[in-house]
C-alpha cells in the first residue's frame, strides 16, 4: 500500500472518531453539549484538529447528525424490496420516517427541518467514511435515499407511480405537499398525545390522500401492512 493510501486510510479513521464522538454526545447529551471542546476531548484530539479534518464544526454536526440515519436505513432495509409496488414503497418509507422522526427528534430535525445548509448533501461522503452502514437497499430506494432535496426524494418515489399510470404529474405536486402537511400536524400532535396520534394515524390519512387522486387503489392500499 503506498503512502498516498496510508494516508487517505489515517484521515478516514481520525474522521470516524471525531464523528462517533459527536454522535454520542448528540444522543447522550443534548446537542446543548456539543461543542469543540467536547468533541475534541471525547475523540482525543485538540479543538483545532476538527477544523482540518472538517473545515467547519456545523460539518461534523451534519455527519453526527447523519449517523443518526443507521438504525433508520438499516429499518428501511427491512420495510422494503424490489418486489414492492410503488405506491406501497411509498408509504413503506414515509411510515418509517415518521417512525424515526418520533424517536430521534433532534436528529431528525437537524436534518430536514433546522439546519440551514442541508447535511444531507453529505450523505455520500458520510457513508464513504461509514460503508458498513449502508447495505442492500433496494436500487429505487437507494436513489431516492441519497437524494439530498427532500420534496425530489417524494417525487422521484411517486414518479413511478405515474408511470404505472397511478397518478398524473399534477397530482404528485399536491400529493407531496399534502403529505408534507399531514406529516408536520400527525407528528406534532404524536408528541403530545401518542396515544391518539400514531404511524397508523398518519398512514390512514396519508391512504386516504392517494385514494383522493385515484379512487382505484382503495383495495390495494387496503391490503398494505404497516
């Protein structure tokens, strides 16, 4: 091995210290306690080296963040395969995010509500650095999962219902923002009276959204398992 790739290999791991140890500090602490200092003195390093490895301490913060996808990718690994429809896909995924959502909300927030310079546009690099966390997604899914825009990663997954002749292209605009919208209010409302306000709840509405736009799937969306 040559000393270019001795390198890229030390700057790899040093990169996957500082990571875990503001991971941890995000889901311990509080993102309250996630400062350099911390960071730096979880990982065993000095302040300044965050800044080499990461030009920025809001970069580890979107990488942390992004750790905090692993059980959510690899649950997604679960919920979902090729031999799925895609209105079920669909619904498959947004289940499990308003499962994750509801579990890690500062991370999910971090992420796709809060942060203004999207981290998901790390992504890539995060599971170069992290491999072993990204498996066998289905190939559908593992497009839509790196899609750092998240009203594109709705569409590219509705796109193929109008393919299927399922919907038309106007009906995926409305059906992106109304799904947007249900999830916002079911979440919220989830985080005050769980009981009342569940993943079953959202899915129901989020059903009767797409029976709205095309009446036919009534039976279909009826025989889907959450």
């Amino acid at each position: 091995m040559d000393s270019s790739s001795n390198k890229a290999l030390r700057r790899k791991r040093t990169m996957r210290y500082f990571i875990e140890a503001a991971s941890d500090i995000l889901n311990n602490e509080g993102i309250d306690s996630l400062t350099t200092r911390n960071v730096a003195a979880k990982a065993g390093y000095n302040s300044a080296t965050i800044y080499n490895y990461f030009g920025n301490f809001e970069r580890l913060i979107a990488f942390a963040a992004i750790k905090g996808l692993k059980e959510y990718a690899f649950d997604l690994q679960k919920q979902t395969n090729d031999e799925m429809s895609p209105v079920e896909k669909f619904l498959k995924i947004w289940a499990c995010y308003f499962k994750h959502s509801l579990k890690s909300p500062v991370i999910f927030s971090i992420l796709f509500q809060q942060y203004g310079n999207n981290p998901l546009v790390f992504l890539r690099e995060y599971y170069g650095i992290f491999p072993e966390e990204l498996q066998d997604l289905p190939k559908d899914i593992h497009e839509t999962f790196f899609e750092s825009d998240f009203d594109l990663r709705n569409r590219l997954l509705l796109n193929k219902c109008v393919e299927q002749g399922m919907f038309t292209r106007d009906d995926v605009d409305s059906i992106v923002d109304m799904s947007q919208f249900i999830f916002e209010g079911v979440l919220s409302e989830a985080k005050k009276q769980s009981e009342k306000y569940n993943n079953a709840k959202f899915i129901k509405y989020l059903k009767r959204v797409l029976i709205s736009f095309n009446c036919d799937l009534e039976q279909e969306l009826d025989k889907i398992e959450i």
